[in-house]
C-alpha cells in the first residue's frame, strides 16, 4: 500500500527535519490519525517528493524526518489552460478536481452571462482558498507534484481581451468540427467552458472573434463539470499522454 501522500506549505528543499504546517498536522493526527514511525509521502509543489517519517505527534505539532528526495514525472507534456465558467457547490468543486486529476496545468474560473452563483467579495475570497484546497487534495491523491495554477475569478470579457499564442477552443454545442479534426501547432492549449446553461451565442460569437475555434462533444448536452472532464479527457486522449 502506497504512502499517504501529503502537501506541505513549508519548502521541503535542504530540510531533514520538518514541523508540519497546521493544515498538514492536522490531516496526519487528525484525520489519518498516524503514529510516531509512520512513513508518508511529503511534496511542496516543486515538482519532486520527499519520503518521511513521522517523529512525534501531538495534539498541535508534528514533526517528521525527511528521508529520500526523488523527482516525478507525472505531468502532462500539454499546458492546458482551462477556462471553466463558476458553477454551483460541489460542480465547481468536481470540475476542479478532475481537471487536476487529467493534468491542466491552470485553471481561471470566469464569471459569465449565465453564471447564477452571486458572491461578494469576501465569499469568493473565501471560496477562491477552497477551490485552491480542492486542487491540492487532487494532487495529493494522483500523484502529481506541481499544483496547477488557479488564477483568481474574473469576467469571461475581462478574459477575452487578454492576447493569447495558445491554441483555443470554445466549447460549442452546434459546432460542426470535434476535437479529432484539429491538429495543434503548439502544446499550449486553453480551452474554455462556460457555467450551467453553457455560453450563450453571444460569448461563443465574442470568443472565436478572438480566436477560440468552436468544437463540439457529440450529440448529447453534458452538465458544465462532465463537459469539463470529457473534453480534458479527449485532448489528453488525442495529442497528451492518456
């Protein structure tokens, strides 16, 4: 059985010993409640792992001893950019999730015309440090050591004006082309999704007037979060490494 992975806020690079950081200890005592010689699988985000072993636990500190360092290779030879349009609770949650799990390399949730979710500045402050906890947790589980890049919420149009090299895809339910009928001169790739309901005629309009090529995913209308995955999925299938 593998060892629990866990993330470390603190740098792990030139360290032997460590104290965990809040969030750490209390996953290693609390949760996974582990003992003193427990191995577990320490990562900063740097794109290595260290093995360790846990010293001591207490009620407010843990210490570990950090043992082997080794770099993994677990990401994904395309930089994708999701563009994920803000969905309700647990849909943004999972859109987050699994989009970490199929290897983007960023993330940027937008705001659009049909976005329901309404969020002061202090809620989206609060929900933007759980989305980034969501992220973490997803790389905890899949093995990854860089943590994608999750930019702060902004408007699809504040977006859009923003000049791109990449290439961009619009999810577009009356597309005429799949993803299969594209052959990217670049492995930099953004792809935009949008909220519940989709993008509507305008956005899509506005978005390939910038240079986002409409694509389409088949006969079916999927949720905002499986749309996500699906097409995640599809362009690690077609030009990534699934």
């Amino acid at each position: 059985m593998a060892n629990p992975r866990i993330f470390s806020t603190f740098p792990l690079h030139g360290q032997t010993t460590l104290e965990l950081d809040p969030s750490a200890q209390r996953h290693v005592s609390q949760v996974l409640r582990l003992k003193s010689g427990a191995p577990i699988t320490l990562f900063d985000g740097d794109g290595s792992e260290h093995e360790a072993i846990i010293d001591s636990v207490a009620k407010r500190n843990t210490t570990v001893s950090l043992l082997q360092q080794r770099y993994i290779s677990t990401e994904s030879p395309l930089s994708i950019h999701l563009l994920q349009g803000i969905s309700k609770g647990e849909r943004m949650d999972y859109a987050i999730q699994k989009a970490t799990e199929t290897g983007v390399a960023a993330i940027t949730p937008l705001f659009c015309q049909r976005t329901v979710v309404k969020l002061d500045p202090k809620r989206l402050e609060k929900r933007f440090q759980h989305w980034k906890g969501i992220a973490i947790s997803a790389c905890e589980q899949c093995g990854r050591g860089l943590i994608p890049q999750l930019h702060p919420p902004t408007s699809l149009q504040q977006q859009l004006s923003i000049a791109s090299t990449t290439e961009q895809f619009v999810l577009d339910p009356n597309a005429q082309q799949r993803f299969a009928d594209f052959s990217p001169k670049s492995n930099q790739i953004t792809l935009l999704i949008g909220p519940e309901g989709g993008l509507n005629d305008e956005e899509i309009e506005q978005a390939a007037q910038q240079g986002y090529q409409r694509v389409q995913l088949g006969p079916r209308i999927l949720r905002t979060e499986t749309a996500a995955v699906a097409a995640i999925a599809i362009i690690q299938s077609l030009w990534g490494d699934l």
